[in-house]
C-alpha cells in the first residue's frame, strides 16, 4: 500500500493560487508514498487530514510573519503570505500532536521550530560574526556548502554516520531560539542552525536545504531524507 503523505503548499495569495515544486511530489513518490498536497480554509479540514495522513511534509517557501515569534518585522524581512502562515502552523500543531512523522524542508524547518515557540533570524544579517553565503547563484541541486553532523541524532543515522554533508543553500533566514524539545542536528562553520529534531518524537526533522531538489541527483543529503519519512511513516499506527 502507498502510504499518504500530506505536503503543504505555496501561495500567491493575491490571485488565490497555490503552488508547489514538482520536486518534493517525486521525491516522495520515489520512497513510496502518495503525495497529497493540503491547503484548507476550515480547522476541521486540516483535522480530518491529518487523520488520513501518515506523514507530513512542509514545503519550502517565503517568509513566516514575524508576528507569530512575537516580533516586529525588521530589514531584511521578505514576502510574507498569511494565509499560508496560519494553514501550515495549524498543520504542523496538530501533526506534532499526533506525534506523526514531519519532515520540515527549508521554511518548513522555521515553522516546525516557531510552531514550538522557537523563533527565526528575520534575515542572517542580524547574527552577527562573519557568515557564509547561504543563498548560492548556483544550480538547485548542488552542494554548495558543508555541514557538521552531531553525533548520535537522526540526521547522523539517517547519513549512515557520517558527520560531513554538502548541500544546497537557498535561505535568508535562519532559526535563532529553539523550540520546545528541539536539539540541532546540524550546523555550518559559521554556526547557522541547518537541521534540527526533537527529542519527542522518532521522526520530527526540519532541514534547512532543499533535499527535494538533490534527490533526483543521487546526491547525499537528498532522497535518503524523504525514505526516511517513508520508513517512520510505515512505523507510524
Ligand atoms: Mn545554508
């Protein structure tokens, strides 16, 4: 049997469209699963799904209103669309509480970690110390940057143990305080969080890359993410 996997979508909110990267369909069709974008104008929508589902991937996407960490915007903030803010934190909420696998990809990663009461660098500007570059001009799926894998995390086991992995980069933004039983996963060398998990639950993952953009590359750091899901999502009931 597939097992359904719920994606959430992108939007441009001032035409009522949503939208979605082919990519992350691939990917989780490639690891077995059904994929079903989710997007919702009612609460009990997004509960009845969240039944039906066995995982749930959160898309990459623009920025998350600074007002649900409790800040105002600041310079550097980018395009924000709060329809999708609330459908995805509402999404994200009822799946962690359903203890349900979650596979946070980019944007998704800072609304698994705000959804927790974490918070977001508004733009990595305001870090401080000398920075990478995190948004390479270069193709999607190629590792641009290095992280550091710590020891004994998902990730880790996920990479079959290695603590060095290339990926891509496309953010301005990165997670600041982290959210309520998360622990970092991964970093670069100048310290910006790229993967985080919590403690909670087998399988709640936020990664900072695209994987779904290296995963028809047979790159590391890629499709192995998205088999993953599928495994715990197989576990999962
Ligand atoms: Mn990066």
């Amino acid at each position: 049997m597939m097992l359904p996997i719920g994606i959430t979508c992108g939007t441009q909110e001032g035409l009522c469209l949503m939208r979605l990267s082919w990519d992350y369909i691939k990917a989780i069709e490639r690891a077995g699963g059904l994929p079903v974008p989710l997007m919702f104008f009612q609460r009990d929508s997004a509960r009845k799904a969240i039944k039906m589902i066995r995982g749930l991937v959160l898309s990459g996407g623009g920025d998350v209103d600074p007002f649900h960490f409790g800040e105002e915007p600041r310079p550097g903030c980018g395009e924000i669309s709060p329809y999708r803010d609330e459908n995805e934190l509402g999404l994200v909420r009822l799946a962690l509480e359903a203890q349900m696998p979650i596979l946070g990809i980019c944007r998704g990663a800072q609304v698994l970690n705000i959804a927790l009461g974490g918070n977001i660098f508004q733009d990595l500007g305001m870090k401080g110390g000398e920075l990478q570059e995190h948004y390479q001009k270069a193709p999607a799926y190629l590792p641009y940057h290095q992280l550091r894998i710590n020891k004994g995390t998902l990730l880790g086991k996920i990479s079959g143990g290695e603590t060095a992995l290339r990926v891509n980069s496309f953010h301005h933004q990165a997670i600041r305080k982290l959210g309520e039983g998360l622990i970092i996963s991964a970093t670069t060398s100048d310290g910006v969080i790229e993967a985080v998990e919590s403690i909670h639950s087998p399988f709640v993952l936020g990664v900072q890359w695209h994987p779904e953009a290296m995963a028809g590359k047979n790159l590391p750091g890629g499709q192995e993410l998205f088999d993953a899901l599928l495994e715990a999502a197989a576990c999962y009931r």
